[in-house]
C-alpha cells in the first residue's frame, strides 16, 4: 500500500514528503495508522549526521500514537482498532532481560533493531523498488508503520492522539526516571540540569512523588516560567552565578548540624558531558545519586576524580526512564487523563506533515518545548 510519510534521504537534509510502500505486518507484526507525532531531540540527532549508528535512506520518528489497522498471524494481545503507543523499548516479557526483572531493557529484537530492519531482517518501507530503514522500531514520521507485537502499548480510547504520542518517549523518560531508576522519596531534594522537554517531565515526576526541593538549572532565563508550572522551587542561571556552579548548588543544598551540602539526586537532561560531571559532583557525599538522561555526540567521555566515586556517590543511565512499555505505558496515559502529571502546556506547537522541517527549526532555536505533527 501506499502511505504519507516525512524521508530522511540523507543526512544533514531536510525531511522529504513523500508517498511510499508500505507492506502488510507479517506473522508477529501489526499495522498502526499514526494519528499524531512528536519531533524529539533524539531524531535530530540522528538527522543531523551525529548519530554513529544513524541509517539512511530512513524514516524517523519514535514518539507517537495511532490506530491498529491490521495485524499480522500469531498477534493476540491487540487487535484491529486498538489504540496504541508505539515503543522504541519493547518488552517481550519472555527474554532473560525481561525475565530479570532489573532492566527494561529488552533485548529480544535488539541486533535487527539496531539495523533499521523488522525481526525477519527485511524492511516494510521502500520508496521506488529501493529499501527505506526503519528508525528504532518505530517510524512514527509516516501516516502508517509496521512494528512488532510486542513494541506497541494498548491504552485507553478517550485519550487524545496529539497529547498522549508525547508518552512514547519525553513523558515517560523524565517521569520513569525519578520513579523507575532513581526511585526517589518524598522530601528528597533534587537538582535537574536542562529545562526542555526532558527536564520538565523531570521535574514533574519529583513533584509527583514528593521531593522537597527541586532545583532547575538552565542557562535560558524564560525557562524558569516553565520550571515553575511543573513544580520546580529554585531556578539556578550557570552564567548568572559569580563562582563554580558546583560549589553553588552544594551550598544550596547544606542540611543539618555539619552543614554538608549536595543533592540526593541530580538529574542531567543536557548530553552535554561536562554538565554530566557537574551533576554527580552536585550530589551529596555518601548517598547522592546521579541519573544520565542525555545522550551525548559520538566519541564524547565523561570523567570525574575517583574521589567522588569512592565518597558514595552514584553515577547511573537510564533509557526510556526504566519503563516496561507495554505494563507501564498504559498507566502513565491514565496518570495523564486523571490529571496527575500535565501534558498539554508542553506541546507548544501542533504542525501538519508538510510542515515538519518547521518543527525541527523551532527545536532549533529554543522556541518549542514539543512540536506534534497531527496526521
């Protein structure tokens, strides 16, 4: 069949509308009609050529919702008509990474993923006879895609497309990453390092989980309007302050008789690896933990003195916030409809396919927190 989708030909080129071919799911595969997509950072990066593992010819996209139009032989736990999420992380259930029950990190399409390629090791994409890659299982920039069963998440009919796609990756990230991997407490104090879309949700989930104190750091002043919205209770300015922004944000921080300072989690939202460095040394000796949430440009290292390590500090990755699609997707959408966690305010621009590349221009210059395109 034919569908709409926005091509990523080369990289370092704008996005190209074009119609393509698109073939029916196989045996384990289902058909989504994607109804709404949000432009992340992450496709960008991949765009822009920075991205090592990048493939091109490909179409890009992992933050999307839709429709199953059509399922493939063996497919049981959706059917035609569901709504679903797609997942960049499946979760198989069935894997020992699954099974372990200490990651969410799937591994049971992993090597075919990774290749722009379905299970099979074929694509369902192609443009004039020639082979088009899909983009980490995905591919949420065409009107249509094809995934695995076992990388879409059933959610409920009342929610909205053009809200909800944004769960498929910023939501869940920066919430799952204060619940899932930090696993913060209540009167936890807690600094976040970039306020975008990330950050935000970032600053959400410590909100909704009971944190004290919730630090923002950004070097753009308008994002402590945002910061604030979400439940951020002190804004720090890096090129405002009049000495090492470490030093700042552990005095911040001091508690107690000894008056010793540092976060018990700090969060870097950034990619920017001497930020990261920043971010584990802001934490609190013994205890303080540091969640890596950006991903930095191919061939960059992070570092730190050994001291910091040895002193009890964390330094931890985390990957779609440690969420299990297919179990936690759902209820993270149901977070949203019951009114827990604020979706609306960040979709700050709503776009149409045609006017994709915008959106990207917007990421750009600072002016989205995210752009969806509504199909």
């Amino acid at each position: 069949m034919k569908t709409r989708a926005a091509v990523a030909l080369e990289k370092g080129k704008p996005l190209q509308i074009l119609d393509v071919d698109l073939e029916g799911p196989k045996a384990g595969e289902v058909m989504v009609e994607i109804k709404a997509t949000g432009i992340c950072h992450t496709d960008e990066f991949t765009l822009s050529g920075a991205d090592p593992e990048g493939l091109f010819p490909a179409i890009l996209g992992h933050e999307g919702a839709g429709i199953v139009v059509d399922v493939g032989p063996g497919v049981t736990s959706v059917k035609k008509g569901d709504h679903v999420i797609p997942l960049y992380t499946p979760e198989c259930r069935t894997c020992p990474s699954c099974l372990s029950r200490k990651t969410n990190l799937c591994t049971a399409i992993r090597a075919t993923q990774g290749q722009g390629v379905m299970p099979d090791g074929t694509s369902r994409f192609s443009l004039d006879g020639k082979k088009l890659h899909h983009y980490m299982g995905t591919s949420t920039f065409a009107n249509h895609t094809v995934l695995p069963e076992i990388a879409v998440a059933k959610v409920r009919e009342d929610a909205p497309f053009d809200k909800i796609c944004y769960i498929g990756c910023g939501v869940t990230t920066g919430i799952g990453a204060v619940i899932n991997t930090a696993r913060v407490e209540p009167g936890a104090k807690a600094i976040v390092f970039g306020l975008g879309g990330i950050g935000l949700n970032v600053i959400q989930g410590l909100k909704l989980v009971g944190a004290d104190m919730i630090i923002g750091v950004d070097v753009n002043n308008a994002k402590r309007a945002w910061g604030e919205r979400f439940g951020m209770t002190h804004f720090v300015n890096p090129k405002e302050v009049g000495g090492d922004l470490v030093a700042h944000l552990v005095n911040m921080t001091k508690r107690g008789a000894d008056q010793i300072g540092g976060a018990d989690y700090t969060f870097d939202c950034t990619g920017n690896v001497t930020v990261m460095r920043q971010a584990l040394e802001s934490c609190h000796r013994g205890w303080g933990e540091s969640i890596i949430i950006g991903v930095a440009g191919a061939g960059q290292e992070i570092s730190t003195r050994p001291f910091q390590l040895v002193t009890g500090r964390v330094w931890k990755g985390t990957a779609f916030g440690g969420a299990r699609g297919r179990t936690d997707v759902p209820k993270i959408v149901d977070w949203y409809m019951d009114g827990k966690i604020q979706i609306d305010p960040m979709i700050t621009h709503t776009l149409t396919l045609g006017d994709i590349n915008k959106g990207f221009d917007l990421m750009h210059e600072g002016k989205s927190i995210r752009s969806v395109v509504a199909f």
